[in-house]
C-alpha cells in the first residue's frame, strides 16, 4: 500500500473539514501535511495528528482557528511557519516536536515524564538547570524494552551516567531521546541479550566502549547528528551485520567495531575524515569504499578482513597514520588507489590475492619511484590488470617490473595524458600481448617493455622519445627494429 501523502485540494477537503469548534479527524496512513494543506480553514479547533506523520510544511495550518495540537513523536521536520503563534502544543517528552516547541511556541505541554520502571534518576546538582541523568537501573523491575523518556519529573534527560546500565542481562531492546546530550562510557557495555538500540536525533559524541561486548546486537539506529563514534563503541557485537553511518560522521575512533565478526556492510559517508586502527578489524566486511574526505587511515584499520574482495581509497590519501591498514585480508583482489603514494610502509602486506588496481591521479599525477611493488603493494604475483585515471602523467621506473617471477599482467590501459614511462616498468610481463600507446607521450623508458616476450610490438606515436631496449625481446623480436628514434 502507498505511503499517503496528504496533498490538499481545496474542493477534497471542503468535504471533511468539521464544523464549526470540532476537532479534525485525519488519516491514520498520514505520512506529509503539505504546504498550505489547512491554510484559512477557521472551522478547525483542535487536531492530533496520528503516528507516522513525518514532516509538516510551509503554513499548512496557518490562517486557521486552532487552539490544541497533538504532535507525534514520529515527526522530523515541521517549517517554522507552519502553524501560528498563539496555538498550544502537546508534544512527547525527547522527540524533535518537542525541539520545535521549545524554539517556536509560546505553549506547549510534555507528554511521556514518567520514568520506566527500574530507572535510577536525579536532578544533577552540578547542572544549572538541575537536569536529569540517569545513573543506573534496579535489576528486579527494569523492563526488558527500555523507552528512556525526554522529561523526568519536569527535566530533560541530558545524562547517562558512565556504565549506568553496563553487564544488564535482561535488556533486549533500548530508545534513547533526543534530549540526550551525553551518553558516559560503558553505558551499555556487555549487555548480553540486547538485539536492538535506536538513538534519537540530538547526540553528537558516542563513547568509548558505548555498546562493547553486546554480543546479541543485531540493530542499531544512529542519530543523524553522530559526528564521532568512540574507541571500542562496538567491539565484538558478533551479531551486528550492517550499520548505516550519517551523513554528519566525521571520525571513527580505534577499535570502533573490531570483532564485529558478522559485520558485512557499511556504507562511508561523505565528509568522513578519520577511522582510527583496529576500527573494523576481523569483521566480515567484503568491500571498503572510503570517501574522498578520508585524511586519516590508522594501523591495521581492516587488516584480517577475510571476506574483503574490493578496497577502494581516496585520491587523497597518500600517507598513513598508521601501518598495514589492510593486513592479511586474503581475499581482497580488486584495489583503487592513488598514484602518488609515497608512504614507505606496506598498505597491503600479505595480500597475495590482488589482480586488479585501478589507479587515481592524486594529488600531482606523478608515481614515485617505489620498491618492491607498485604503491605498496608488497605481492604483485597474482596482478593481471591495471588502468590509470586521466590526468596521470608519470610511471614510476620499475613500477611494475616481474623481476625474477612470470608477471601475470595482461591488460595495461594507459591515460591520453600520459607523457613518460619509467625505465623497467612493465619488465617481465610475459602475460602481456598488446598495449595501447598514447598520442602525446613524450618518453618510454630503458627497458620499459623488456622481455615481455607475449607483447605485440605497439604503434609507437610519433615525437615519442624510446630507449632502444624498451621493447627489446617482445613476441618475435630480440633486438630493436631499425630506424626506431632512439634516446640521446
């Protein structure tokens, strides 16, 4: 059944409108009221809007006669004139209705004070406004679905008080308000039958060790204001197999989610700057795609990923925090990296299973001269392709040359802005029958295409500068072909 959408026609709502004084009745599938939806409808007095509604625009009840709404907790957004200024709100304790109320209405009353059952709560004496925390909870009448409210005895919840609900056995499923402001380290830690956590909108920091060791976990809502996740939030919630980040992320702390050993998948979002090592070590993840905006990647971030087939860094990243950020992740064998890479630590150490590399211009378009494989790659034995984005200029000398082992590599495709190929580049690739040579490159080097022994001698462009062995003991020659321009 289609979400309904309340799209006001005037002549439709004509029809429903209630006399004169009464209160209106709406769908229960209600899902938008949309701009301008009750605009001038006087007859109205009083109107709850049912669970589910999600957003309320632009004067959609403006002009009217309404003297009491009901808002549900279900709302995300309400315009900020979509009601006028004398209309009187009752909204639910820890919901953004009630974030609303506070910034826009001259009245508004709270519904939901009253603390669930087995809740340990006090006016904290250091708050100025004498606000709640909550500090821990009675084993014997805590109940097993915990809705923790926005208002305790006429106060905002702001606090939960470090490990206040830590190794609670009989939690299952967890609702934090809004209103929450803190959540103290170990607040949940090693809460064994807890599957599911929903955090409102509202929280900024998740601390360290938050969630650690809930082994049941299979859930989690994170509020769309998260912008840190801390050390060891998540470690070892072995049940946890996908987490959605928000757009506001903007670091993951060390160990966030190590251990994590059914966690699949996770999507990085955009302005993500940080994942701190061990982050989603010996977890199930079988790709990391990280954004642009990663500066930060820290020692072992991935390494014992072993269901890992695709990495994919930004063009950015050229450096590490840390060292072997994907170390034995044996399956992985699809990578995208940048060219200019010159971070002397292995970024892939013991994976012997990478066959494909697709290459990014970075910051200059320039490969550096690296050693033993290409960009820090410590085994190239089983590579049989690579491409390189446009705008790189420059490969490395050496940078992918087979040395004393039969390279595998048998698909080279090389950018129109290429202008020059290092000496020994390509050596040894004995897999590779045909390359394709770009108008515009200036220089190949010694011994760039030597002893590829399967290599079709390619149209080399005319201007371009060649060593006379760079293609030396190719398919059907052992010497260079005279007249062929050589290097000075």
């Amino acid at each position: 059944m289609k979400r309904m959408v309340l799209a006001l026609c005037c002549v439709l709502w004509l029809a429903v409108l209630p006399a004169a004084g009464e209160s209106l009745r709406v769908p229960a599938a209600l899902t938008r009221v949309e701009a301008e939806a009750f605009y001038h409808a006087s007859s109205i007095r009083e109107i709850e809007l049912p669970e589910g509604v999600e957003r309320i625009e632009s004067l959609a009840f403006a002009g009217t006669s309404l003297e009491n709404v009901t808002l549900p907790a279900s709302l995300n957004w309400i315009a900020d004139d979509a009601f006028d200024a004398d209309v009187s709100f009752h909204v639910y304790a820890g919901t953004y209705a009630q974030t609303w109320a506070e910034a826009h209405a001259r009245v508004y009353t709270l519904i939901g004070q009253e603390p669930p059952e087995g809740v340990l709560w006090a006016h904290d004496p250091e708050d100025p406004e004498g606000r709640i925390v909550v500090t821990g909870y009675d084993g014997e009448l805590l109940p097993s679905v915990l809705e923790l409210p926005g208002m305790i005895d006429g106060a905002r919840v702001y606090r939960i008080a470090e490990r206040a609900f830590a190794d609670c056995g009989q939690l299952v499923a967890v609702t934090l308000p809004g209103s929450l402001e803190t959540l103290e380290a170990g607040a949940f830690r090693r809460c064994d039958a807890l599957t599911a956590v929903t955090i409102a909108d509202g929280l900024t920091e998740l601390p360290d060790s938050a969630f650690e060791g809930c082994a049941a976990m299979t859930s989690v809502r994170l509020p769309d204001t998260l912008v840190s996740v801390g050390m060891s939030a998540f470690e070892a919630c072995e049940s946890l197999q996908s987490v959605a980040l928000p757009a506001s992320l903007k670091s993951i702390g060390e160990s966030a989610f190590y251990q994590c050993a059914t966690l699949e998948a996770v999507s990085f979002p955009d302005g993500l700057e940080m994942i701190g090592a061990s982050a989603f070590r010996d977890t199930a993840l079988t790709e990391a795609i990280l954004p642009d905006s990663v500066t930060q990647l820290g020692n072992m971030a991935f390494a014992g990923c072993g269901r890992m087939t695709r990495a994919k860094l930004p063009a950015t990243l050229e450096t590490l925090t840390g060292s072997d950020p994907f170390y034995h992740c044996d399956m992985l064998n699809e990578v995208s990296m940048s060219v200019c890479i010159t971070d002397s630590r292995n970024w892939f150490k013991e994976c012997e299973n990478i066959s494909v590399i697709h290459f990014l211009k970075g910051s200059t378009g320039v490969m550096p001269f690296v050693s033993p494989g290409p960009n820090r790659i410590e085994n190239t034995s089983a590579l049989t392709a690579v491409d390189f984005e446009e705008g790189i200029t420059h490969i490395a000398a050496n940078a992918f040359d087979a040395g004393n082992y039969t390279g595998r590599l048998a698909a080279v495709g090389l950018p129109a802005s290429l202008k020059s190929i290092g000496e020994y580049a390509f050596y040894n690739q004995q897999c590779l029958t045909d390359i394709v040579l770009p108008d515009g490159l200036e220089l190949i080097g010694e011994g760039a295409f030597q002893d590829c022994v399967s290599l079709r001698r390619p149209v080399i462009p005319e201007g371009t500068v060649c060593h006379e062995t760079a293609f030396y003991n190719i398919a059907g020659e052992d010497e260079p072909p005279e007249g062929e321009e050589e290097m000075p």
